[in-house]
C-alpha cells in the first residue's frame, strides 16, 4: 500500500551505526526503529541487505553469525536492527543467557522501537521457539509483523499453503498484525511491501 513511500525512504544514506551485547550500549539518540527478529538462519540479515540494497549486513550459513544487537542508521530518519537469531542448535548455554537477557531487554524497553519483523523460513512455518517469543511479544505489548522468508526454496501451491496456515496462526495473537509477507531476499520478492510495511510502521498510518 505505501510501497512508493517505503522506497522513497530507502533512499537515505544506510551506515552501520554499532553492535551492542549490552543494554548500556543501545545507541542512545532517539531515531525511530524497526527491529528485525527470529530464529538463527532464517535470513534476517540478508533481508536487511535486500531492503537497502547493500551488502551491510553481515549473512552467511553458519547459524549464529550475528551475535550482537547491529544498528544499521538511514540517513537521519531511522534505524534498522538486525537481531542475533535463536533456537539453533547445540548453541552455548552461556550464549542462549545472554542472548535472552540482551534481547528481552531490548524488545520489552527500547522506546523507540516502532514495530518488530518477525521473520519465519516459509519451508519450516512457525516452530514452538517461535511461538514462545511472539508469547513473549504478545505481554509486552510490542507489535510486531510476520515476514516469511526464503520464498524461492518453495513450489508457488506450496507458499500459498504456508501463508494461509501462518495468517491463521497470527490471529490467535493479539500484538501481532494481521498482515504477512512473503519474501525472498534472493528474488526481490516481498521487498517493496517489507518496505511500505516499514514506512507504515513508522509513520502510525
Ligand atoms: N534461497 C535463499 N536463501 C537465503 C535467503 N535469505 C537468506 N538466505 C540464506 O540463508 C543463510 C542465512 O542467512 P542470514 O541472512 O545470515 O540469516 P540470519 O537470520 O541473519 O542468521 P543469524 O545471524 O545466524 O541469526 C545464508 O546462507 C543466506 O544466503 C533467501 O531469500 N533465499
Ligand atoms: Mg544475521
């Protein structure tokens, strides 16, 4: 709906900002942000790369490569966020605490957050981990979207099914918005939308 806005809005300038792994190094000017969340690999730094067109943010096949909160400014209109993902295995028990305890502060207190993405791989749905931290999101009242990724991976009949179970499932959460995207980073698929859902998102409208 805001597609032409969104892109207007990608023009700014990106820049990496800093990665925090503590509260205290959450950047402390009051730009607006969007954060994006989910489980390890499925592709929530590569959507960053996409929206701006850069390869800013640091993706590869090894779950866990981002293990810092990374602020990504554009121009000086907004933040993007590119969260540590989790629930990937054999993951450090010293990682997985600090990885709650970083994020949770984030999600639960960070003023300026605008809306949150929570990316879901189209080929695996929502996993428990998933349903656990959109729980979480639900009590503290932060609203967040669903974004389906990795689109490419999957037959058309097949993104439908996926689409339709997870606006289905959406629905039994309250701070969750109604509406899903579907995307592929590598396609461009969803990418104007992501980005007119992101100017919505920081506009109110
Ligand atoms: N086919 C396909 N592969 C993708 C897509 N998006 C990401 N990938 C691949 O999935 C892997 C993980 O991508 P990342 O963007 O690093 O995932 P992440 O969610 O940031 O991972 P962590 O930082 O470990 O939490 C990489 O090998 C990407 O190339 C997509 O749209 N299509
Ligand atoms: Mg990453």
């Amino acid at each position: 709906m805001f597609e032409t806005k969104g892109k207007e809005l990608f023009k700014n300038k990106v820049a990496f900002l800093r990665g925090a792994n503590n509260f205290d190094a959450f950047p402390k000017d009051l730009l607006p942000e969007v954060a994006f969340a989910g489980r390890s690999n499925v592709g929530k730094s590569s959507l960053i790369n996409a929206l701006t067109g850069q390869p800013i943010a640091r993706a590869s096949s090894t779950p866990g490569r981002t293990q810092e909160i990374n602020f990504f400014k554009l121009g000086t209109r907004f933040c993007l966020v590119d969260m540590p993902g989790y629930g990937f295995a054999n993951a450090p028990v010293e990682l997985v605490q600090n990885w709650t305890q970083m994020v949770h502060l984030y999600l639960r207190q960070r003023r300026q957050l605008k809306r949150v993405f929570l990316l879901i791989d189209a080929r695996h749905g929502i996993k428990k981990v998933d349903e656990d931290i959109m729980i979480m999101l639900d009590r503290a009242g932060v609203s967040y979207q669903i974004v389906l990724t990795k689109a490419d991976k999957l037959k058309e009949a097949d993104q439908k099914k996926v689409f339709e179970t997870t606006v289905a499932s959406g629905k039994e959460h309250v701070a969750c918005y109604p509406e899903i995207i579907l995307t592929s980073s590598e396609k461009g698929q969803g990418i104007p939308e992501l980005q007119g859902a992101i100017y919505q998102a920081l506009e109110g409208v």
